[in-house]
C-alpha cells in the first residue's frame, strides 16, 4: 500500500500495488469498511494496470488517482476544482510540464505552468490553508528556474516559485500541514524524506516550520526527532499527535519500525 485516506462515511481508500484484498480481486485501489473488510460494492472495474502512488478525492467526492499506470505521478493536491499533480514527467496532455501540473476536476489541462517545474521528480505537494500557496517536495533542486533545495513553494495564482530556499540536503518524501489551535491564519508545516540538514541545521529526516500562509516558514526548535533512515508519509491527529511511516527502525535512539506516534 502506497497511499490511504477516509471518506466522509468513515470508510478507508487504500492504493498500491496489490491485485487483492481479503482474497477478493482488486487493481490496486480498494475501499474497506471501518472493520477493515472489503466493501463490495465498490465498482472501479479492472483497476488501474501499474501501480498507485496517490490518491485524492476533489469537492463533489470523485477519486482522482495518480501513479505508473501510463506516466509517473507521485502525489496529488486538490482545491475546489482544480487539481495539482506531481511527478517525473515532461508532458501533461500534450503540452511541456516539467513534472508538476494543474488540472481542472474534468482532466482539462490549467494555464499555469509553474515557471518550468522542477528538474527532477516532485514526490510531495500541499497547499496551505489558504490555498494561495502550494508547497512541493522531492528529488529536485531547481524549481521554477530559482535553486530550491529539494523543496519549494509556488504562487497558486501566478505559478512562479516564492519564498526562500531551505537548502535541505537530501530528498523530501512527505509533506503534512496543521492548522493552529490558537490561529486560523497559522500552521505547522511537517516535512519528512531523506535530508539530515536544514540550512545547516541538523534534523533527522524529520521537521516542522512554523508557517503563517505564503509567508516565512520558520524551523521549529522544539521540534526535533531523528530517524535512522527515511520518512516516507506523514499524517496528524488534530493538532496534539502525528504520525509516520517510512523505512526507520528507530526515533530517538528508541525502537520503532517503520512507524511510529509522535507528541
């Protein structure tokens, strides 16, 4: 399994690179009951025929999938009817997009090209609360024609990279945000991949900025975890607890494999 999330009805989406779930045939995209039984009258046909990195579900509900089943997309963003992807692609619907895309929820290609992209694969995108921002990870370190060391920020509106460069030095996997208990207009934003330096900072593969929406993002000093390999998926519990995943066997010098809750 790949990729995961919950429907409004409490049901769990799941998407990898499976054939079947609980014996039953499924082209690695299933929906399971909140018991973890497959739900049987989930139609989505044969599946998809390659494997499925991401999933999303747009305003009205509808499914959008990414992955290797035509062209490599890793990751999916979604704001009202437009959808961001991410990837390792030159295409998008016949015309250049360096592996980040807008689309409407219909599949018609969005005008924003986003400066040129990145030069190498986005594997994680996230939108701030107030979606004039659009935060991106992965393999790159040029974005939008700027140095962005393995992760960046573009305008929504204009599609051209903003903020500073954070100057990682590996890869980022994952990205996760949290709105402030105190602040509607503030954030934790959550990073995990590969990286053991954050502008000469050292972080273990793991870290929080402090955000305010499409401004400065501030390493969050408090905050510090190190993992023995990388963080592959973030996701939170409200605001008190996150949680990863990813190829570690330890947090802290602290048994943990692959996953664990963090406070």
């Amino acid at each position: 399994m790949r990729d995961s999330l919950v429907t409004a009805g409490g049901q769990h989406l799941i998407a990898g690179d499976f054939t079947s779930v609980g014996g039953v045939a499924h082209g690695n995209l299933a929906k399971l009951n909140a018991n973890g039984s497959p739900d049987q009258t989930f139609a989505a046909g044969t599946g998809a025929n390659g494997p499925i990195h991401a999933i999303a579900l747009d305003s009205s509900g509808k499914i959008l999938i990414g992955g290797q089943f035509t062209s490599y997309v890793y990751c999916i963003a979604v704001a009202g009817s437009s959808v961001y992807i991410g990837g390792d692609f030159s295409t998008c619907h016949g015309s250049a997009r360096s592996r980040l895309a807008v689309l409407s929820n219909t599949g018609t290609l969005g005008s924003a090209t986003f400066n040129g992209g990145a030069n190498a694969a986005v594997r994680a995108l996230r939108l701030d609360g107030s979606g004039a921002t659009l935060y991106a990870g992965g393999d790159f370190t040029s974005a939008g024609g700027a140095t962005r060391g393995y992760f960046a920020q573009f305008s929504v509106s204009s599609g051209t990279v903003s903020g500073s460069n954070l100057s990682l030095n590996g890869p980022v996997r994952t990205i996760y945000l949290t709105t402030s208990a105190s602040s509607s207009s503030e954030a934790n934003l959550y990073i995990g991949g590969d990286f053991t330096l954050i502008s000469g900072v050292p972080r273990g593969r793991l870290a929080s900025f402090k955000s305010n929406f499409g401004g400065t993002l501030t390493l969050d000093g408090e905050f510090n975890f190190w993992l023995d390999a990388p963080c592959r998926k973030i996701v939170a519990s409200g605001t008190a607890k996150i949680f990863i995943g990813g190829d570690f066997t330890a947090v802290n010098g602290q048994w943990h494999s692959r996953f664990a809750a963090l406070s």
